[in-house]
C-alpha cells in the first residue's frame, strides 16, 4: 500500500455572524504581573464588532472548556497567551548627544505578543493558530481604549445590575482621568496586540487556512 499523501483542501469562507465563540480568559505566561480581566472584556467587546457572538469563560483544562462551550451553544472556542511583553532598546544615541542636539526623550517602547488558538467543538487540531505583537504606541491601541470607554459607559443589556454598571462606569472614569503616561506601558502593548488579534481572527473566518486531509 502506498504511503498517505497530504493534499490542501480550500475551505469555505465562514461568516462571522455564523459563529459563537467561547473565549477563555487571557492567560500571562509571560509573568508580567499585570491583571487581564480588562483584556478579557476588550477582547470580547470588539469580537462582538464583528459580528461575532462571543462568550468569556474562566481558564480550565481544554475538556472541560469544551464541554462548558458546548453547554453554552459555542461551536468554537479560544485561547490567549501574553508570551512577551518587554521593554524594547532604545536608539544607540548617548544622552550626551541627544541632549546637543535637541532631541527629547520619548517615552519608553513596549512591545507584547500574544498567542492565540481556536478550535472546533469536538475538534482535535486548533482550526488556527497564530501569533501577535503589538506595541504602545501603534495606530491599532487608540480605537481599542475608545472601544472601551464607549462600551464601559454604557450598561450591559438585559439581566445587569446597578452595582455592576457603577463598577463599570467607574472604570471609564479611572480610564479618561489618568493621563496616557501614567497608564502601563506594558498594558498599552497588550492591548494594540489585542486589537491587531482580533483582525487576524476575523480574517481566519473570512478566509480560513486549507485543511490537510490524507489520500491513500
């Protein structure tokens, strides 16, 4: 018998209204020490702009996440690492120097990177699985914090409480009264690679990578 052979299958496009996404809470390999919780409600607020239905569950081993997705009506479901998220090297240029010249010092460059893999309901491969960066200062970071005020601001539909909508709105205070410089760098970079995550996501679904299948 001859050996199988590997050939591509070119999937369908899937529309993104089509799909319900349960999305595990953002997990910090990379030890920054900085809380997620943010992430996890601006990553699912602006899948849902997509035309997505997104579900936040809380992180547990992969059987369980898929029975909990199933239960809920999910067909897929998603995790999220923050692998990186480091200082970047400044330009080789001395103080000495830059001060002759003129130049200002400009704030400190971050860099994070995230990991992300989504699977099908009774799936076995992830159905994609990439890896992001993003950076504090990018043109993705400003209409992700946008996205979270707006959204912040305003009460979440049916079934929400008053305590929970003040807690919110209290966030969107905390959020528009603490000057940009003040706010983690580190977070800021989080959150632009968060955004450029969930247009690769998006992106996955409108073109989804082609399936290996095996011939005889």
């Amino acid at each position: 018998m001859l050996p199988w052979v590997l050939f591509s299958v070119v999937a369908a496009s899937i529309d993104p209204s089509s799909v319900r996404l349960c999305v595990v809470a953002i997990q910090d390999r990379a030890f920054t020490g900085l809380p997620t919780a943010a992430h996890d409600e601006v990553l699912a607020i602006a899948l849902g702009k997509t035309g997505m239905k997104a579900e936040l569950l809380g992180f547990r081993p992969m059987a369980a996440v898929e029975h909990e997705a199933r239960d809920r009506g999910c067909n897929y479901f998603m995790y999220t690492d923050v692998v990186r998220a480091e200082k970047l090297a400044r330009s080789k240029l001395s103080g000495g120097m830059k001060r002759m010249v003129g130049v200002r010092k400009p704030p400190s460059l971050y860099e994070a990177e995230l990991e992300f893999r989504i699977f099908r309901i009774d799936g076995v491969m992830p159905f994609v699985a990439e890896a992001i960066t993003g950076r504090n200062r990018t043109k993705d970071l400003r209409p992700v914090v946008e996205s979270r005020i707006v959204e912040f601001r305003t009460p979440k539909a049916e079934g929400d409480s008053v305590g929970d909508a003040a807690e919110r709105l209290a966030m969107t205070n905390a959020l528009v009264s603490t000057p940009r410089e003040v706010m983690s760098e580190k977070s800021l970079a989080i959150e632009a690679a968060v955004a450029r995550e969930v247009k690769a996501i998006e992106g996955a679904f409108r073109n989804p990578p082609a399936e290996k299948r095996p011939l005889e």
